[in-house]
C-alpha cells in the first residue's frame, strides 16, 4: 500500500511539474512560456498546398511565398523534375 501511494504522489507530481515550461537562458529570472507557446501553435505562418506529382510523389509547397500562380507552378514543375524525371 506504500508503494502504491508512492508511486501516486511521483505520478502526480510529474504532472503538475510538467504543465509549466520555463526559459532557463533568461538570467534575470525565471519566465513562465504558457502563453507564448500556446500563441506560436494557433498561429500558422504557413499555407500548405499539395502538389502531387505523375509519377506518385507528394510534396508540399508553401503557399505565402509565391505572387502569382506561374512562380507556383514554375517551382511545382521544378520539383517534379527533382522527384519523379524529366516527363
């Protein structure tokens, strides 16, 4: 029965420890990074768009770094070129 508390009071406390993340290069002091992580993970940068290529092949390209559609699919082909051959 011992053992068993034991092991509960570790498990619990490696929860409650492992909610919080710290920045340890910070010499001023400890800062709490809940809010920035959570902030960083529900923004995306990122505009993923699928190109699937003749041969079979998958790759994705990031839609917010072209202007127009030619640079896409000038890079679309380029890659296809990369993973499948000349066509």
């Amino acid at each position: 029965m011992k053992k068993v508390l034991l092991m509960a009071a570790i498990f619990v406390a490696g929860i409650v420890s492992a909610n919080t993340v710290y920045d340890k290069a910070n010499n001023s002091g400890f800062v709490l990074l809940d809010a920035e992580i959570e902030q960083i993970a529900s923004e995306s940068d990122h505009y993923g768009i699928m190109v699937e290529t003749w041969c079979g092949k998958v790759f994705y390209l990031d839609g917010n770094h072209y202007e127009n559609f030619t640079e896409f699919g000038a890079d679309a082909n380029y890659f296809t070129d990369q993973q499948c051959g000349a066509f």
